[in-house]
C-alpha cells in the first residue's frame, strides 16, 4: 500500500473513532447476476441473467466515490462474466483507479483465468476441500 493511502486512511479512522462520525469507506457495485454455476446456497444467480451496462456502472461508481468510498469491490454473479461492448472487468478496474478509489477489489468464483493484475484484491470464492466445494458448487 502506498503510504499516502495509509495516511488517507489513518486520517480517516481517526475521524471515525475521535469524532464518531459515520462516513462510507467501503462500497460494492453489483455487476451482473450472471453465473457459470448453480451454487446450492446461491438464490441470486441467473435470476434475470442482466448484466449492467458500462455507463450505468460508471455512474455507480462515481456516486460511491462522491460519497467517499475509497474501497471498491466489484461482485456478481461471476464478474469476469461482466462485458459491455468492447469492455470488461479490466476495463472497469481501470476505470475505478482513475476516478479516484484507492483500493479495488473484484470477488469471482475462480473458474475464469484469473488475469487481473491492475486489481488490488482477488477474493476468490471456496467452499471447503475440494470434495465439498464440488458437492456445492458443482465440479470445479
């Protein structure tokens, strides 16, 4: 991390704690419902298979950051599904740095190569030993 973002947020855990104040560092922008698996637990997935538009997702993030989010995670479904045009989740990671974020993470289920090196964070979704991730999501 480079150490302006530290001080950036140092600066604003001490507003929170000192003066008890409430502003959003964090925010998440739902890119898609779309999903290559049928998780058990899931009841969100391919419910309308949408996939947001860049422009609508562009807007969300620059009102997140408007807000003060600084921490930009980018969920689905599966965001590496997520493609408008000649855009795709690279595209909106870069995006999100230049607007300003200063950490942007993106969560994905793993079952795309996972080539994203201009994101700060992958979280990758795993469900136990590969006997029971399979028995929940399906052979992975």
């Amino acid at each position: 991390m480079k150490i302006k973002h530290f001080l950036y947020f140092a600066k604003f855990g001490l507003k929170t704690i000192l003066w008890k104040r409430k502003d959003p560092i964090l925010g998440t922008v739902i890119l898609t419902d779309k999903c290559n698996l049928s998780c058990k637990h899931c009841s969100v997935n391919n419910i309308k298979g949408v996939i947001h538009p860049y422009p609508q997702v562009k807007r969300e993030m620059q009102q997140l950051y408007d807000l003060g989010v600084r921490i930009l995670f980018f969920c689905g479904g599966e965001t590496f599904l997520w493609k408008d045009s000649n855009k795709d989740i690279r595209d909106l990671v870069i995006e999100a740095k230049k607007m300003g974020f200063l950490i942007v993470n993106t969560v994905t289920n793993g079952t795309f190569p996972i080539d994203l090196p201009e994101a700060d964070l992958i979280l990758l979704s795993l469900d136990g030993d590969r006997e029971k991730h399979n028995e929940i999501r399906g052979n992975t």
